[in-house]
C-alpha cells in the first residue's frame, strides 16, 4: 500500500522535475536522493514496505530520469559536490563522467587534460580553490539560487 508517506515527497520531486522552472540537470539525483530519505525517514512503514516503494521508485527512475547526463551533472554541480563529497566517489557517478569524457572523441592528449582539470574540480585545488569561486559555489551556474532541493 502506498501512503502519504511516499507520495508527498514523488509529488514535490515531479513539480520540481516538470514544472515551469526546471532545476538544472545537476539537481536531479539530489532531489531523488533527498525523496527517498524523506520517505524513509518520515514514515510509518517498516524497511520491507518502503523498500518494496523504493522498487516501484527505482523502476521508474531507471526508464526516464536515471541518465549519465544527470550523473555528470550532479558531479558538476558545485554547490552539490562540495556539500557533500560523496558525489565525487559515487561510482556510477564517476563512471558516467569518464563516459561522458570518452564519448567526445578527443585525442588522448585532451583527454588526460580533462582528468588533471577534473582532479583539480574534485580536490578544489587551482582555480576551484579560490576565494572567489568558493563563495560562488551556491549562486553561480549551474547552481540556482530560487532552487530549493528540501523535499
């Protein structure tokens, strides 16, 4: 049986994922993620029947919102990556960055420029260690100041 529990936190994820101010694509597994605690946290239910939610859930991310697009995204998102560390060490994550990397044909030279660049991004060292880009972490692209991930 699905309840409230479930269906308030999908519903917010769907007005954000489908309305008339869309989040930028490196939000999209933030909000997920955020849904799935908030269901598991809030609710009644024991962990057998909201995993059984979390299924239903999944097969439906899987088919329409679960693509390495939205990972490299999420990987990209300062204000995200820096908040929480873990998107840099997520392995689907990591590995929808270095397809995504693969997929534009560059030269192996290019390519290993793009590693040493993204191990500045992970380590916030060089130009992502600055003051200045570290205060623009929350208010610069691809971040969304009006965005509000709190499910």
């Amino acid at each position: 049986m699905i309840n409230a529990f479930v269906t308030r936190p999908l519903v917010k994820v769907l007005r954000i994922v489908d309305g008339e101010k869309k989040p930028h694509v490196g939000y999209i597994y933030e909000v997920m993620d955020r849904a799935k605690e908030t269901i598991a946290k809030s609710s009644s239910m024991k962990k057998k029947e909201y995993n059984k939610a979390f299924g239903y859930i999944d097969r439906r991310w899987d088919c329409q919102l679960h693509k390495p697009l939205h990972a490299l995204g999420y990987f990209l998102n300062m204000e995200l990556h820096y908040d929480n560390p873990e998107t840099s060490t997520c392995d689907e994550v990591i590995k929808s960055l270095y397809d995504r990397i693969a997929r534009l044909n560059l030269d192996i030279e290019t390519q290993d420029k793009i590693i040493i660049e993204i191990k500045l991004y992970r380590n916030a060292h060089g130009p992502f260690g600055l003051p200045a880009t570290i205060r623009q972490r929350k208010t610069r692209s691809p971040s969304i100041k009006s965005f509000n991930t709190t499910i």
